[in-house]
C-alpha cells in the first residue's frame, strides 16, 4: 500500500498508530509529569541570545548569559517545588 486513499485509510491507520482502546485518554495511573513551565523556552532563548552575542557583541553576550542563568534557576525551583508537593509517593512501581 504505497498510496494513501480513503479508501485504504482504515488499513493503514491501525499499522502506523497500533491498538488505541476507546476509553484511554490522559496519563496512566503510575505516571507523574512534571507542571508545564515556561524555563525551557527561557533557556533556549538566553542560548540564542548568548550565541548572537558571541558574534556580534559583548552586552548581548551578557544579557543572554543573565537570561540563561535565570532560566536555569526558574527551572531548578520549579523542580524542586514539585518535588517537595509530590510527597513520598512509593504508591507506584518505583
């Protein structure tokens, strides 16, 4: 099957995607994520901040320096918050 019709659609769907059970949505019971956070995207903006700086000017390089640090930090405290509110959590398979 090398070309996707309507007419194949529902043979191909299930090879690429696998079994799915109608009622399954959202996350396991054992699993736990961690809060969104915007610290990622901070990071990745104080990197390209930085880099640009290294090429073309040196209070770029210390504005993306000072926005990476605060990113890394954000993150770390808002790691370390959700660990201290997770509790002991030796519910699940850990």
């Amino acid at each position: 099957m090398l070309v996707w019709t309507r007419a194949n659609r529902p043979l191909i769907v299930p090879l690429v995607s696998g079994p799915h059970q109608q009622g399954d949505h959202g996350t396991p019971a054992g699993i736990h994520l961690p809060p969104p956070s915007l610290s990622p995207a901070t990071i990745g903006l104080g990197i390209f901040i930085f880099s640009y700086g290294l090429l073309f000017s040196i209070p770029l390089l210390v504005v993306g320096a000072v926005v990476l640090l605060v990113g890394i930090i954000t993150w770390l405290v808002d790691d370390a918050r959700a660990f201290m509110s997770a509790g002991d959590g030796h519910g699940g398979g850990h």
